[in-house]
C-alpha cells in the first residue's frame, strides 16, 4: 500500500544546512508536501513540490524530488533555532486526494 | 494563521461519551478533511467532504461521523469514546482547483479518562 517513510530525528548546529529525508510509495502522486509542526501548534504548510519538478527553493528552503527513486528532501539553509519542529513528509492518497504523512522527523537545532 | 479554526481547543470527557468538533475552513474554499494525529499511529486520514457530500473515507471508525452544512463548516462526531480514542484531531481545507493544497486548522485536543 502507499507508504511515507521519514528518519525520525535530526540535530543539527545553528547556521548548519539541514537535510530531512523522505521516500515515498505511490509514484501517481501529482504533489509532495512539506509542512512544520512545532510543540502544541497545528501543521503549517512550508512548501511543495509538483511531480514533473526536479526542484524547487524558496528563500532557505530547497526541495529534492528524485521521482526515479521516489525521493523527496528539504534543505534548510542557515538552520535556526526557530527552525526546531517536527517536519512532515506528505504524498497525496491515489485519486481520493488526502494527504498520505510519514512519521515526522523531530529536527534538534542546538546553539 | 492558515484561516481554519477548529473548537474547541481541547476536551476532556469520559469513556463512553460522544463529543462534537468543529471546524469551519478558509474562505472560498469547498472541501474539508479530517485527520487525527496519536503517538502509536501518527497522522490519519479519517474523512473528506466536498461541498455539502461525502467524497473519501479513510481510517474512521464506525462509531465517528462527520457532515459538512450548507455554510461549509464541518463537524466530526465521536461516540461512545474508549481511552484510544485520546488524540489531537486536524480538520484542513482545499480550494476547489490547483494544487487542492491543504490548510490545517489548529486541531482540538481530546482527552478521553
């Protein structure tokens, strides 16, 4: 079935690029998400990508998409301490358009 | 703020009770999904209605329901709660064309004792 996988956690140093890993089982998706979730708050969206898209950058972010290999990643630039959340990987489910989340990877920015 | 409220912020009820969430979804915007978020299961799809109809069903339980009025707000109903049943629940929304991108509403938090 369709499946999202994500590493679960990831420290990094401030001013340190982050890269948060992501691979992905339906290759019908049409987009691929990215969205923050920090302590107590809802899911904010960062950014997505388009499945004819290689790449994608919007100010820090940098998004990945290896649809061969079914990969997606973010980059983050200059990570900072406000940049420590959980991010979550998302596929739209087949043609019921739902959201398909991995697990979340819990990213540690340590001064 | 993403423009998708939900209420109430948290909940606290006992096993065996039915709770109503709502949620209303960002301007101009037709379809709303809901999800629920727990430690073991992490974030399921439970339900998605467009304009007023049913359109896809995921993970949600016999004993949960939802409906989407005329004015667009939804409400998702639990009853007969267990103590799994404890979870943040997300209601999001899409336009009705594009990337159908999804705005998530803050969640309400139910605790079942």
């Amino acid at each position: 079935g369709e499946d999202v996988e994500q590493s679960l956690f990831l420290s990094v140093r401030e001013g340190d690029s982050s890269v948060i890993n992501c691979t992905y089982t339906d290759s019908s998706s049409t987009y691929l998400y990215w969205y923050k979730q920090e302590p107590g708050a809802g899911l904010q969206l960062l950014t997505y990508i388009f499945s004819n898209m290689d790449m994608k950058q919007d100010q820090r972010l940098t998004v990945l998409l290896n649809k061969k290999d079914k990969h997606l990643s973010l980059r983050i630039a200059d990570t900072q301490t406000g940049d420590s959340a959980i991010y979550f990987c998302a596929e739209t489910g087949g043609s019921q358009g739902n959201l398909i989340f991995g697990k979340g990877t819990k990213l540690s920015v340590k001064p | 703020d993403s423009g998708v409220t939900q209420t109430p912020k948290h909940l606290i009820t006992a096993t065996g009770q039915r709770v109503t969430l709502r949620c209303s979804p960002r301007s101009g915007d037709l379809s709303v999904y809901w999800y629920q978020q727990s430690l073991d299961q992490g974030l399921q799809f439970l339900i998605q209605y467009y304009n007023g109809e049913e359109r896809a069903k995921g993970n949600i339980l016999e004993r949960f329901s939802a409906q989407q009025f005329p004015d667009l707000h939804s409400e998702l109903n639990l009853s007969s709660l267990e103590l799994g049943d404890s979870a943040l629940y997300f209601c999001a929304s899409s336009a009705p064309s594009g990337a159908a991108t999804q705005y998530f509403g803050p969640g309400t938090r139910l605790t079942v004792l």
